[in-house]
C-alpha cells in the first residue's frame, strides 16, 4: 500500500506542480500585459528537454544532477498532503528538512563540477541566501513544535482542526512566507539565478536531459516547500483540500514576485536577519509567554 | 576564493547591443574592468567618405539603434549649414516632434532596460509595449518604425498624413495616463530604490572631466541641456524645463529620464499647437540628388539625445561624397573611459545598472 501511495504523492507532484508552474506564467504574463504560454507549457518543456541529447561535464556533474533530484524525489514522499501521507509516524518535520539538504547540496555539487564561473558565483549565492532565510524559518518551526509539543507534520496538522496556525500565530506564519519565498527562488529572492547578472547562475551549463531534470527537480522543490508551508501553517483537510490551500499560496507567491525587483545577495541575508529574524524571535516570545490566540 | 574573469557580454543576457566587458571578479566584487567594443564595427565614418551625400541619409540611421533620429537630424542640419540652406519652418517643427517622440520611445526603452538588470522583469513588458505605439506613429508618418530615413537634408520627406495629429494626441494621452503605473512600479518601488540609491554614482568633477552630458551630467546637479544651452529647430519657441537631481546615483538617472518623458509630451503639445502650414522641404540641388555636391566647409553640429550630447562634425571639399564626418557618441566617454575607471570595487550586481541607466550604446562607440 505504501508503494502507491508514495507513487500518488510524487505524481501529485509532478503534474499538479507542473500545471501551477504554467499556470503562474500565464498569470505573471496578465500582469505583464501580455497572452503568454499555455498552461501545459511546462510538460512541453521538460519532455522536450528529456528527450534530447545531452552534454555531460564529467560524473560530478552527472551524480550531482542525479543527487539533486533523487534527494528532493524522496524528500517529497515524506511530506503528507493533506490526508494522502505516504510514511505515517515518519513525516516528521525534522526528517523532510534534513532530506531536503541533500538536493540542495547534490545541485550545489553538480553545478560547481560543471566549471563555469557564473554557476559557481549562482551556487555560492544560493547557499548564502539559504543561510539567510533558514535561520528564520526554523525559529519560527521551533516555536510551533514548542507550542504544540509534536514534530510530526501530520499531528500538527490535526492539532490545528479548531483553528489554523496562520491565526494562531499570525507572525510566524508571515515569517513562514517570507522565507518560503526565499525557498522558491521568487523575486525578490532570485539572486542566485539573476540571469542580467550570472546569465542564470547554476544553470548556466545545463543542456536537454539535465535542464530537463533539473526542471523537475525545481518542480519537486517548489511542491515541497510549498506544502510544508500549507500543512503547517495553513491547517489540515482533505487532500482536494489541500491542492486547493496550496493553489492560493502558490498564486499569491507569483503575484507579489511579479511586481517586486531582486535583491543583492548581501540585502538578501541583511533582510531575512533583521525582520524576518525578529519577528521570528517576537513570536517565539509570545509563545513562550502563552500569547496564542 | 581566487580572482575569476568574467565575460560579460556580448552574449549575456546583462548587456545591451553587441559589447563586451572582461571583468575580473574577486567573490562578488569587481577588481577590474576592460571594455572590449568592436563587435559592430562597421566603420559608419568610413563608409560616408564612399557614399553620395544623399546615399548617407540611409546609411547613418544605423549608428544609434533606439534613436536613429538624431542622425538624420545632425546630418540635415550640418549640410544646411554648410550649403547655407533655409529649411520650410513646418519641417523643423516636424523635425522636432520626431526627436521628441524618439525621446519618449527611448525613454520607455531605458525602463524596459533597468527591469533586465533588477529583475523586474514587468518593466521591460510595459515598457516595450507602450514603446510600440510610438512606433506605430512613426510608421504612419514614415512608413518605417526603426530606421526612417524620414528628415533629409533641406527638410523633411513627405507630408504629415492628415490624420496623424490626432494619432499624436490619442498616444500621448495614453502614455501620460501609464505614467503613474511606471511610478508605482518603478520609482516608488521599496526594492528598486534599495537597489538603486547611491549605485553607480558619478560625482559631477569627473563628470565634466569625462566629457559626460545628458542625463548623466544633469543627475549631478548641472542643468546642461543642449536644448536650452544652444537652441536648435525651434526650441526656444516651446516652453519646458530641464529637470536635474543632486545625486548623481542611478537612481535620479532613472527619475529623471521618468521626469523628462513629461517634459517631452509637454513640447510635442506646444509643437502641434504652434505648427504652421506650408512647404516642407526646399529644393535645392537640380535634377539628380545623388549628384548633388555640398559646397567646400565644414561644420559641426549638435543635437541632445538621450543620452546625452550627440554631435557631427561634417567636413566637405565640394566632391559629391563628403570628405570626412566624425560622430560624436554620446555615451562614448562613461561607455569606454566610464567602465574602465568607476566599475572595479562595485559588485557584479550593479555593472549592468551602471551600462544601463549611463545609457552605454555599443554603435556609437564602434562608429
């Protein structure tokens, strides 16, 4: 049974992250005042890139790709989406953090072996960028798991069935997002790919079959940040439910990237440690002093 | 971390036109810059010396890609002045809302140009967008919406069609209602001002020591505009102002070319109010054009563009080709001496804001 469960939450992943990806164009597109993609568009791009021949830059780069989207592949089996959870007792907040180091370091890998200046400056980017919304992010987590004495992502989320964590404690979840938006690369947190800057950094040397992982891989990340994200702070439901909760975060994302420009990656790490931080360690306070509505 | 070179540009998606900078990068930082142009070397200045006169007017067009207008009028301007031509007044004031509209167009360009190096990747949508409608007006009035070959020497080349001026009207009225969009999206954007404000700056000493003009002398507090300093066409007819700001950052680079665009529409306004009727050209060769020869002098002639001063120098030994012209780029000083000089210590983050908002303009330095 957990086989196919764990088989019903990646291809959730793949094709409702997918849809939402091309849908986010089309709505960035309105915005930009143009007609843009169809909302399959992504599906195009990634059979197209899959299909084609590729250049390799020796097996770390290989094993990195590989390690990439393996990592972040079985990270995602680990988080629960709504009532569908692949690995009961063991989709704890803890283990999916942890698991989803190890993309992050296997991309990091694979893009500093391809040997391009500008991947490595994206790579360098991206690892200073995660030490800034990580830090937080997890103050924020640590006082949910404080509060509410459990790491496990499914009991958090049924604790929450009276009311969501978003009004519970409304600081730390605008915390959350901030730093979710970091997660998913959006502006104004795209500095590690800012193509006017490191013509798109850590990508700069994919072709076809890596692109096209890598694609996936983005594709897989997003869908976990962003339900990490939903069960925690948003509540738990049925898993329509949820596929509902995690359509809305992911639009409001895209709307507020869509008007804001990047920062440089010193503003990144300056922003995230002085408001996001503190407004962490507010909330953090207020729950240790009972303030919880 | 050791020092890396970097190859910005020409292909690269930071850079504007064919142009290259070596950086070598330390981190994040830039240690050293060398602009390396040449890419579009064509030898515009040569290639006059072999083409009739009148051939030119098609040729010179190519040497400022978003606004080649500025050429044609320098051109026209310094054959009159040598010949001693009296050009009909309906075509200078014609000639003076195509360099206003290219204005404009160029203006909306430059956000479409910040939004690249910000990632405000809406910008450059809007931007292009609305610069297409200025386009459109040049395709009625001309029949060509980059290179219109549309002002020659003795006027301009056809007559307005009839129904332009309300086209005119309709498309300003358009822009200026778009103005508070690009405000909110650009000018008063938190980010924008964080990535902006005191980036790039230029102090107005070595400003003027450069030879800088435009917009990137009047962000440091000098209101040098040509068209109030030594008016040509019939500038100092139109009421405006030339807007200047103290900073000299990128950011009043931008907030003044914003503030500029008004200025514009304002003097096209005047322009189509004050417009008389009647001739516009004057014929001055017999038969063949292209065998026209412009009598033995030499001028030099200047016009502000949007970056900044932009000046022909014609000289003619009474032949029918000219024997030299020399073309003043206007970004030609922060373009070469500008990149080598104030880039290193800035970051890799900025070097597209500082060839972005200094207005670097590859043909102009590859003439």
């Amino acid at each position: 049974m957990t086989i196919f469960k764990v088989a019903a939450v990646l291809l959730t992943g793949f094709f409702v992250g997918l849809t939402l990806e091309g849908i986010a164009r089309k709505i960035i597109a309105r915005v930009q005042r143009r007609y843009g993609p169809p909302w399959y568009q992504n599906f195009i791009d990634v059979f197209k890139a899959l299909s084609k021949h590729g250049f390799s830059h020796g097996w770390i780069f290989d094993f990195g790709v590989l390690m990439a989207l393996g990592g972040v592949i079985a990270t995602l089996s680990f988080v629960p989406l709504g009532n569908l959870v692949a690995f009961p007792g063991l989709d704890n907040v803890f283990v999916v953090l942890y698991l989803f180091a190890v993309g992050a370091l296997g991309m990091a890998m694979g893009m500093v072996g391809s040997g391009n200046p500008n991947a490595s400056i994206g790579v360098a980017r991206a690892l200073t960028q995660m030490l800034g919304y990580e830090v937080p992010y997890l103050v924020s987590l640590a006082a949910i798991i404080f509060y509410y004495k459990t790491s496990s992502i499914s009991n958090l989320m049924n604790l929450q069935a009276d009311s969501w964590n978003l009004f519970k404690m409304p600081i730390g979840a605008a915390v959350a997002f901030i730093s979710l938006m970091g997660m998913l690369g959006k502006k104004p947190f795209d500095t590690p790919i800012a193509p006017a800057e490191i013509a798109s950094g850590p990508m700069v040397e994919l072709s076809s079959k890596y692109m096209g992982l890598l694609m996936l891989m983005h594709t897989f990340s997003i869908f976990v940040e962003i339900s990490l994200f939903v069960d925690i702070f948003l509540g738990g439901g049925s898993y329509l439910v949820f596929l509902l909760k995690f359509t809305v975060v992911w639009i409001i994302a895209t709307l507020i990237s869509a008007v804001l420009p990047r920062f440089r990656i010193e503003q990144v790490v300056k922003f995230y440690w002085r408001v996001p931080l503190g407004l962490a360690f507010l909330q953090a306070f207020f729950v240790l002093i009972g303030w919880v509505f | 971390m050791g020092e890396v070179k970097l190859f910005f540009g020409p292909n690269h998606p930071g850079m504007h036109g064919n142009f290259s900078v070596h950086l070598y990068v330390e981190g994040d930082t830039v240690v050293k810059a060398k602009p390396l142009p040449g890419f579009l070397h064509r030898g515009f200045e040569k290639l006059m010396e072999r083409r009739t006169w009148f051939q030119n007017v098609a040729l010179i067009p190519r040497i400022c890609v978003p606004e080649p207008d500025i050429n044609e009028v320098c051109y026209s301007m310094a054959i009159e002045k040598i010949a001693k031509i009296d050009v009909p007044e309906r075509a200078q004031w014609i000639r003076m809302i195509v360099l206003e509209l290219a204005r404009i167009a160029n203006h909306l360009w430059s956000f479409a140009g910040i939004g690249g190096p910000l990632g405000l990747y809406t910008g450059p949508f809007w931007g292009v967008a609305d610069r297409d409608r200025i386009l459109d007006i040049f395709e009625q009035l001309t029949g060509a919406r980059i290179y219109h070959m549309y002002i020659i020497p003795g006027g301009v080349r056809k007559e307005m069609p009839s129904k332009i001026q309300d086209m005119i009207s309709q498309t300003l009225d358009y822009i200026e209602s778009r103005l508070p969009d690009y405000e909110n999206l650009i000018l008063r954007n938190r980010i924008v001002q964080t990535r902006l404000k005191g980036i790039a700056l230029l102090d107005r000493e070595s400003a003027l020591t450069m030879g800088v003009t435009g917009i990137g002398l009047r962000a440091t507090g000098v209101p040098y505009d040509l068209r109030k300093v030594d008016p040509y066409l019939y500038y100092n007819y139109v009421d405006f102002e030339v807007p200047t700001a103290t900073e000299g950052d990128a950011y009043s680079r931008i907030k003044l070319k914003y503030l500029e665009i008004k200025q514009s529409i304002r003097i096209i306004r005047q322009v189509l109010e004050k417009m008389p009727e009647g001739p516009i050209n004057t014929k001055f060769s017999d038969g063949n054009a292209l065998r026209y020869r412009v009598p033995k002098g030499y001028a030099y002639v200047h016009v502000e563009a949007t970056r900044g001063e932009y000046g022909y120098f014609v000289v003619s030994n009474g032949e029918d080709k000219p024997y030299r012209v020399t073309v003043r780029g206007a970004s030609y000083p922060q373009g070469l001496y500008g990149i080598e000089k104030y880039l290193p210590g800035t970051r890799i983050e900025d070097v597209p804001i500082w060839l972005d908002t200094m207005g670097v303009c590859a043909p102009e330095i590859d003439r």
